[in-house]
C-alpha cells in the first residue's frame, strides 16, 4: 500500500458556546498527531458566580449555553437544593422531567433533523432537499413537527423553550393549566409517527465504527457504567481524572485514566432492557439513540400530563443556610454536574463539567481511527504521498459525519469543518 503523508488543519468551526478546530498529521498512513480542539470555550461562568445568591445561581449558570439552558437550570437547582437540605415535591420533580423531555425532543430534533440528515441524503443541507421528492418532502415536514412540540412542552412547563424561567430553587413559579396541558398533548400524540419514521430512517444507516470503551450514564438516580460502576452521583468526581490539554480551552476527563463516552448511546447501552440494535458499540448508533430518546421522551411527557393534577403550591423553605451540593442530570448530549458550594446563601465555589468535555478525548481518539483506517482502504490508488483533492474531500466529509455522530453542542453550526490542507511535513 502507498505511503500517504500530509498535515491538515481545521479551523473556526463554529459552535453555540464557542468554536472547535482540529489538527492532525499523518506519516506513513499513520496519524502522528490529532488534536480535537475545543477553543473559545472557557466562558469562566464558575468564577462569575462566585458571591452570587444561591437562588440565582441556576438563572445565572443557564446562559453557559443557550440550547442546553434548561440543562444547566435543573443541574444547578439540585446542587442548591442538595446543599441547603431541600426536597422537592413529587410535582415539582413530575414537572423538572417535563422541562428536560422538552429539552431531549427539540434539542434532538435539531440536530438530526437539520444537522444530520443531510448526510444521509448525501446533501448539504435540509435545504436542500427536493420537496417533490414524497420522502424528503414528509421529512421535512416532520422537522418543524417535532421540533415544535418540544418547544410547546417547554413553553408548558418551564415557560419558555429556553432559559426558562418558572423552575426554581425549591418548586415552580407557575404551573400547567388544563387548557395548555390539552394543546402539547395533541401536540406530542400527533409528532409520534414522525419520529417512528425517524428512527427507521437512521436504524437503515450503514454508517459503522466500534468503540471498546466504557459507557457511562445517570440512570435511576445513579452513576452506572458499562463495566460495572454504580455509585451514588456524589461520588461522580472521584471516578474522573481531569486532563488539562494545552491546545483546548476546554478540561477533559478520563474513567480509569481510559476513554469514555457519555450521551444518548450510553443511555440506551445502560437503561434496563434496552430496544434493538442497543446495547451497540457502534459511535453512529449514538445518532439512532437520540431518535428513540424522542419517542422515548413524548410517550413519559403525555403519561405525565395525562395523571398529574398540577396545582400551585409553595415553594419549599430551605433548611440551611451553607451546605455542599451536587446536581447530576443527563443533558442531551450526556451527564452534565454541577458542585456548588454556598455559605450564607452565596455561592463560594462551583465546578461544572459538561458532556463535550468529557467525550473529547474520545472524538479525537476515533478520529485517529476513523482517518487510519479510510486511509488503509481508499489510498491505494494514490500516486502522491499527500491525498488527492478526490480524497482529502471525502476524508473530510466523513470526519464531519463522526464527529456530528456525537453531537458536541455544535448543532447550530450550518456546516462542521473548514479545511486547509498543507503541504506534507518534510
């Protein structure tokens, strides 16, 4: 097989919080460097909040990230309320898990629908796709459907689709009212085909690349992984060792100083009786898992609208006023913790780890793959030993498509990758 060797460098990827960028060398069709770099991350939102009101805190720690603001808001108020020794109502908790099965839907619809997609259609965009196609035309349709009964149980529950602004420390602010409760139903009974059409349509996807990595999830009010941990989300922290790589601005972690991965796949790798094909090693199927996670999340949100009587209640005091306290949720795109440490109702101290943080260091680990092993089966004609144009854009279409794979909170990006391919190193 001939030798390939070159450099390529992938700069101002753009992404909601920020901006990402790769660079990666390969010599003798082995890649000698590859560094997934998340840039422009550090917002320094856990330094910000430091002297701020305890209360406050999830209002101010929401606008880490405007698409997982809802995320953020539920993370913080449990580390709050664990701190101060307060325990919410079995409706407040009915209604937290409405705000996060809103955010799951839309958050979910949006990237597959609008970022994903394409790729199996072997188009740009959704844009692009022909209306007088029947398919492509139902699929359209189908995105702004679901897309839009997210939001509307977002709206019902949180009041608004982000950084909403009923959940709070201790309760609600406002609550569901029968009329508005009837609306999202319809909504969410009439959004059920589209998205079993979606999962149809990404269980036919032949895209497939292994992982032997450890999954890790929050099911049941628990840490549990692939390879047998199951801890209280207290001792979440103590598993991870952080990793403070010097060309990204964001902290990765390890599991067993090993890669990890956390998100929709490890969700369906670890929840109890899991749908087929799961549990799957598969990266790709992390896209699949997010289409049944949509389902998964309007059949709980109409159980829930359809047996809870929301009625307004007070907001539970708390106990303390200084207390330590951890708040672990599954974010869409995995375990999201907050750790908050509040004296005299201000916050002194806090850590926040987020799910693209700790996938990291195992995009860039199979992007060495995914590279190493394209290049084993599609460099042979090569007459160079730096890739062709044929090649390099084909190779670069399929990083885009891993790396969308994982859906690193880049989802409002139009396009993943811009490339400049240098000459090889000497």
């Amino acid at each position: 097989m001939h030798q390939v060797n070159f450099d390529l460098s992938l700069e101002e990827i753009s992404k909601i919080e920020g901006a990402a960028s790769l660079d990666l060398s390969v010599k003798d069709n082995q890649v000698a460097k590859c560094q997934f770099k998340i840039t422009e991350y550090k917002r320094f939102y856990t330094q910000a909040i430091k002297g701020k009101a305890a209360v406050a805190a999830p209002a101010l720690l929401a606008r880490i990230c405007g698409t997982c603001s809802n995320a953020h808001i539920l993370a913080a108020i449990k580390a709050v309320e664990a701190a101060l020794q307060i325990t919410p109502s079995a409706q407040t908790l009915s209604l937290r898990r409405l705000v996060n099965s809103g955010l799951i839907i839309r958050d979910h619809a949006l990237h597959l629908y609008v970022f994903v997609l394409p790729d199996l259609f072997n188009q740009d965009s959704l844009l692009d796709f022909d209306e007088n196609d029947q398919a492509q035309h139902q699929l359209l349709h189908d995105a702004f459907q679901v897309k839009e009964a997210g939001n509307q149980l977002s709206i019902l529950a949180g009041g608004r689709s982000v950084h909403a602004p009923y959940p709070m420390v201790g309760g609600f602010m406002k609550f569901p009212e029968p009329t508005g409760i009837n609306k999202v139903i319809k909504l969410l009974e009439a959004s059920r085909p589209a998205v079993e059409r979606l999962i149809k349509v990404f269980s036919a996807w032949p895209k497939t690349q292994a992982q032997t990595i450890p999954y890790l999830a929050y099911i049941d009010g628990r840490i549990k992984s692939s390879d047998g941990l199951n801890i209280a989300e207290s001792d979440y922290r103590s598993q991870l060792q952080k990793k403070q790589l010097d060309y990204s601005q964001a902290s990765a972690y390890t599991y067993k100083a090993g890669f990890y991965m956390t998100g929709a796949l490890a969700r369906l790798n670890l929840t109890p009786n899991p749908p087929a094909p799961f549990p799957s090693n598969n990266v790709y199927h992390n896209n699949l898992a997010q289409a049944v996670e949509i389902l998964q999340a309007i059949d709980d949100s109409i159980a829930i609208l359809k047996q809870v009587n929301f009625t307004a209640e007070p907001m539970v005091k708390p106990s303390l006023a200084s207390g330590d306290g951890i708040g672990v949720i599954e974010a869409p795109r995995g375990i999201l913790y907050h750790h908050l440490t509040i004296t005299n109702g201000v916050v002194t101290d806090a850590e926040i780890l987020v799910p693209t943080g700790q996938n990291q260091l195992n995009i860039e680990n199979d992007i060495k793959i995914l590279v190493e092993d394209y290049l084993r089966n599609h460099s042979g004609s090569e007459k160079s030993d730096t890739p062709g144009v044929k090649l390099q854009a084909q190779l670069a279409h399929e990083i885009e498509v891993l790396v969308r794979a994982y859906d690193p909170c880049m989802s409002c990006a139009a396009h993943f990758l811009k490339i400049n391919w240098l000459p090889a190193r000497q």
